[in-house]
C-alpha cells in the first residue's frame, strides 16, 4: 500500500498531465492542501518534492511549486546554421530553434560577460594554440521567459575578433546575424562545424544557475567552428537541461563507397 504523500503525489502528477494545472501556474500553498484534508505539512512537503524530483515541477523561494513546461525546445542540428538565417537575416541559432519550437524570444533572454583570459586546455588545443595563450571568452546565459535553458560559452582568438562587436557585453546576440555575421563581415567565413555532445551530472553551480529540479542530467555540447581553409574560427562549450530540449537531426545520409568508385 502507498504511503500518503505517493498518493498524493500520483494524484497531482495525475492532474497535471490532464491540463488541470498548466505549465507556468503555481500549484496550491502546502497550507491550502493542508487545510482541504489531503495530508499533513510533511505529506504534502513530500509529495511537492517527488513531483520536482520527477521534473514535473519546480520549487523556489518567492514563486512557490511552478508547474514545468513539458513541450521541450527543438535543438536544430544542421538547419540552425543554415547561412540564409545568419548571413542574409537575423536568426542566429538559438533564435532559429525558438522559430521552429513555435516560440518567442526577447533580447534580454540572452546576456552575457566577455573577458580575456587563459585558454583552458580544451580550448587551446581546439586552436591549436599553446595553454595559457589569451583567448576570448564570450560567455552567454540563455532563457525563456524567467527560465534558464542553457549556458554557452565561445571562445576566440584576439586577432580575429578584437574590435568587433563580438567583443561587446550587451545582452542579446552580437547585433543582426550574431557572432558568425561578425565573423563572415571580418573576413572569416564558417565553412564547417564538428560538434561533440554527452550527458552528465550537473555541478552544484549548473544546478542553480539552470535552476535544475534535483537529479536532472545536463548535456554538454562541444562545437568546432572552421572556415573553408581549415582555421579554426570558434571553439564552444554548452550546458543545457536535458528536459528542455528535444535534439533534431535531418541530413542526407552519406554513402562513402559511391564516393571512392566515382573518384577511380
């Protein structure tokens, strides 16, 4: 037999499948449930803590137990780099993944820091400099509405970027087009990107800054950025919440044995 915060915990997950509480509204204070018989404050406590650790809900100071947005954001994959966007609009990437998720964004959703520091070994060796050379760190947080969705952080040589408004800390992308447009403007236009993504546990500062429900996963995304000769333009590091985001592929599937017989 289930203890009574499981059930009670069932019955409100149960409701908020059904609609009856919608993403973004505050479920009942723990005295209202309290006062209407369901449970004593540690029975309802409970059950508010299985709904956040299940990722139903979310619990802070000020805002009460908020119930989640469910329908999690397309990550694009190839199509969010589409030059058309960038090059010829104004859709820098996460703004074209908020296009084809049906969703809105504000300017200040995106803020960031840039400071020069000592490329950390990754980014070194993604540059091919030596450890410690001074890079760029152009280091955005991203949300919808007041929530966060991920972090991302671009880091770039001096010599390509100095002067330019990517070096510029004011919220929202580095003006029409974003960070490639200044690039391409500059001189160097991306040909080519190699991105790497795993799952793994949040840090206790990811986990605040996200604002993660306990045990939520992030996914990590490393990306490459070239131009056709080959130099690296962009080396990027992502922390996303896994729950916010559905990751989307479509691409024509190579065949490499055709390739070499036409090349015979």
């Amino acid at each position: 037999m289930a203890s009574k915060w499981r059930e009670l915990a069932d019955r409100l997950a149960d409701e908020i499948r059904r609609g009856e509480y919608t993403p973004g509204q505050q479920l009942p204070q723990i005295r209202e449930l309290v006062a209407e018989g369901l449970g004593s404050k540690s029975t309802v406590h409970q059950a508010y803590k299985a709904l956040e650790a299940e990722g139903l809900v979310t619990s802070s100071r000020g805002h009460g137990t908020v119930v989640r947005q469910q329908v999690p954001l397309k990550r694009l994959g190839i199509a969010r780099y589409d030059k058309a966007k960038w090059r010829d609009g104004d859709e820098v990437a996460f703004i074209a993944d908020r296009v084809a998720s049906g969703r809105s964004f504000r300017r200040n959703e995106q803020t960031q820091t840039v400071n020069l520091v000592e490329a950390p070994p990754a980014v070194a060796a993604a540059h091919g400099l030596p450890e410690g050379a001074q890079v760029y760190a152009r280091a955005r947080l991203v949300k919808e509405g007041d929530q966060p969705t991920h972090t991302l952080t671009s880091y770039y040589r001096p010599e390509h970027v100095e002067g330019t408004r990517i070096v510029d800390p004011t919220p929202g992308p580095a003006g029409r087009g974003g960070g490639f447009r200044v690039l391409y403007d500059a001189g160097y236009e991306i040909d080519h990107m190699k991105e790497s993504i795993f799952a793994r546990a949040a840090t206790a500062d990811e986990a605040k800054l996200l604002q993660l429900p306990p045990g939520e996963p992030v996914v990590e995304l490393h990306r490459t950025t070239y131009t056709a000769s080959g130099t690296v333009v962009e080396f990027a590091i992502g922390v996303h919440a896994a729950s916010r985001f559905a990751w989307e592929y479509d691409f024509k599937v190579p065949d490499s044995a055709k390739g070499e017989k036409g090349q015979e």
